[in-house]
C-alpha cells in the first residue's frame, strides 16, 4: 500500500488544531478528531502555498504566548 501523503494527483485539505498547528491531510480519509479543515478539497500544490501564506509561527499558540511573556 501507498502512503496516501506521495499521491501528488490526489486531492488535499489544509487542517488546523485548536493550537494553530496546520496540516495536510488526503480529502478522501476521514479528518481526525481535534482537526479542522481551513482549505480545500483543492491541490497539494495549492495546500502547500496556503501554508506558506498563513502559518507564521511553528510554535503552537499557547508557547507562543507563553515565549512572549518571558
């Protein structure tokens, strides 16, 4: 079997945590629990620009604020 993340013609959503965390994740497998779909059913091509445009931190949300106030 495949991995389902190697099938470059397939179909993509972008996901988000409740931390802010992003993730790519196959249209066709079920959205894990926790996850929400923030863009797509689109390209993986497509999925990887939205991430580059919106992910401006890879701390999760809560050490980011936690890191800010040092």
């Amino acid at each position: 079997m495949s991995n389902p993340f190697d099938q470059k013609d397939s179909m993509y959503f972008v996901l988000m945590n409740n931390v802010g965390q992003y993730s790519l994740w196959p249209s066709y497998i079920d959205v894990p629990t926790g996850w929400q779909v923030v863009w797509g059913e689109t390209t993986l091509s497509s999925c990887h620009q939205y991430i580059e445009e919106h992910w401006e931190s890879l701390l999760p949300n809560e050490k980011e604020k936690e890191s800010l106030s040092l």
